[in-house]
C-alpha cells in the first residue's frame, strides 16, 4: 500500500513561504487568490495490504517524526 | 566543570563551543552522536550549532532519534544543565526538552549579522552573570529561528520567566528580526535546566572580532 502525508503549518500559524508565493502570483497579475499555503508531501510505500494497520502506523510515523505538532498539521491517504 | 559537546552529521559549531568553554577554564568532551551515554563526570551538556542532517524534513528533526539524545534526555530529567545553540535549540525544541518550536524566517532569509539581546531575565543558571535589561551583542546566524509558541503556552513562559532574551535595539527594545513571538530569541524548560537560544555566544569571545559579551552569558552556566 502507498500512504501519502500531507504536512501544513496549522490554520493561524504565519506561513512565510504562502505568503511570499501568494504576494508572487499577486505580482504576476493572478486575480482573486484568497490564501495560499505552502506544504510538503511525503509518500510511503508499505510492505502490508491491511489499511487499518497502515493508517494506524502512518498516524504513529507523524506524530512521532514527520510532523511536529506544535506548529503543523497532517492529512494521510491511504491506497 | 566538565562540558560535553555534542556532534551530529552536519553540526559545525562544535570547535568554537570547545574554545569558549576551555576559554573560560573547563575541560570539554566532543561526544558523537552514536554514543549512548554520556560520561558520568559531566556538569554540562552543549548542543551547538550547524545543519544536523541537513536540516532534511525540519530542522532538528531526525538529530532528536539520535542514540546520544536519550541519555541528553535522562541528565536533563535528572536536573542536569543543558544548553542548545542555534540548531542546538532547534534539537532540543523537538525534543520536546523546551517548549516551542522554531519555523522558517519570515523573510525566508538566511539572517546573519551581530544582533542586539535584551536580556529578560537572569534568575537562572544561565543567565546569572548579566543583569536584567541588560543588552548584548551576539551574533545571529539562522534560517529557522522565528520562534513560535501557541497563545496558552506563551503566558505559561512569560508566568514562569522561561522567556530569556529577545531580540533588540540599542537600548533594548524589542525588534523584529525574523519573525518570533513578541521577538523571543532564547527560552529555558519550566524547571529552568535546560536553555535555548538562537544567537551565537560562542562567536562573541574576543573584542576584535566585534564583541565579548559571549563570555559573560557562558560563564553563568559554571557559577
């Protein structure tokens, strides 16, 4: 199974790099962007076809090392 | 006193931190960061500066897992002095051994340049050698310094006067320099073991080199 992990500074959090890629594309005349914000992506192949284990796991892999929860959020998909 | 240096893949400040602290009459350990024990004879552990890891996935990140760390955590626990430089503190912020945690600079700018501190507050065994209000000049080298911390948290700091120093002016007004909550540059656990600060006092030991106030902050730590 592949997990994708989404990582996000959390809603309320400055995040310099949107901002200076919102204040871009502003300069490049792209009307009506109301916010953008930069994350990261990191995909993961596992080696079990049980999508409850997974999800249970990639959960643990974020918590401990992937994400830090003190400043970010994260999405997992799993197929 | 007997200091440990630590030393990841990548850390880069470990010869300067050796020198001020030998500087100021210690004897110093370079630790790699496979060790999984510190020796029993030491006063402190030093966490200094460089690109652990490559700074990969977030800075400090991947250097907390390191086998060195565990043992950092039980002295820590224990009530031992601990201090984190630049990525020294990114470390032990996510480490979970100081609160916060450190983002990328507002300006995304790599900053580096002498900077002034106001220091906030010197009831500490950091701190002790300088006076409140006091401001010194140390110089700042970082991407990711701009120190965040939720609301709740903050006042929990402030409460506690675990906020140490915060970037400033001249005469010890805070300014903004990358970013940090209410300009935070340096903060200590609740328990007041375990410090962290962005700026460079290691770098700050000789009047030529533009400032000596380095000296003062590091000598707190052996009084």
């Amino acid at each position: 199974m592949t997990a994708i992990v989404n990582v996000f500074l959390k809603e309320g959090v400055l995040d310099p790099q949107g901002k200076a890629a919102h204040h871009a594309l502003d300069s490049l005349g792209f009307a009506g962007v109301d916010d953008v914000r930069i994350g990261k992506q990191i995909v993961i192949k596992l080696d079990t076809d049980d999508k409850i284990k997974a999800e249970v796991e990639v959960k643990e892999m974020c918590e401990t090392l992937l994400a830090n929860t003190v400043i970010e959020d994260y999405t997992i998909e799993i197929s | 006193m007997k200091v440990a240096v630590l030393r990841f893949p990548g850390t880069n400040c470990e010869f300067d931190t050796q020198y001020a602290f030998e500087k100021l009459g210690h004897t110093t350990e370079l630790l790699w960061h496979e060790n999984e024990t510190l020796p029993s004879d030491i006063d402190l552990v030093v966490v200094p500066g460089g690109f652990s890891y490559g700074d990969y996935l977030r800075s400090g990140s991947i250097a907390r897992f390191s086998p060195i760390m565990k043992a950092v955590t039980k002295f820590a626990n224990k009530g031992g002095k601990v201090l984190g430089i630049c990525n020294g503190f990114q470390i032990l912020t996510e480490a979970g051994l100081l609160p916060g945690a450190l983002k990328r600079n507002n300006n995304l700018h790599f900053i580096s340049k002498h900077q002034h501190l106001c220091v906030i507050n010197n009831n500490n065994a950091f701190l002790n050698q300088c006076n409140e209000g006091e401001v010194l000049n140390i110089p700042i080298a970082h991407a990711d310094g701009n120190y965040y911390i939720d609301e709740e948290g903050f006042k929990k700091i402030e409460e506690n006067g675990q906020i140490l120093l915060r970037y400033s002016d001249e005469e010890g007004n805070p300014v903004v320099v990358n970013g940090s909550v209410t300009s935070i540059a340096g903060v200590c656990n609740e328990n007041k073991n375990v410090f962290g600060l962005m700026p460079h006092p290691e770098r700050a030991l000789e009047a030529l080199l533009g400032s000596e106030d380095g000296i003062r902050m590091l000598k707190g730590l052996s009084a």
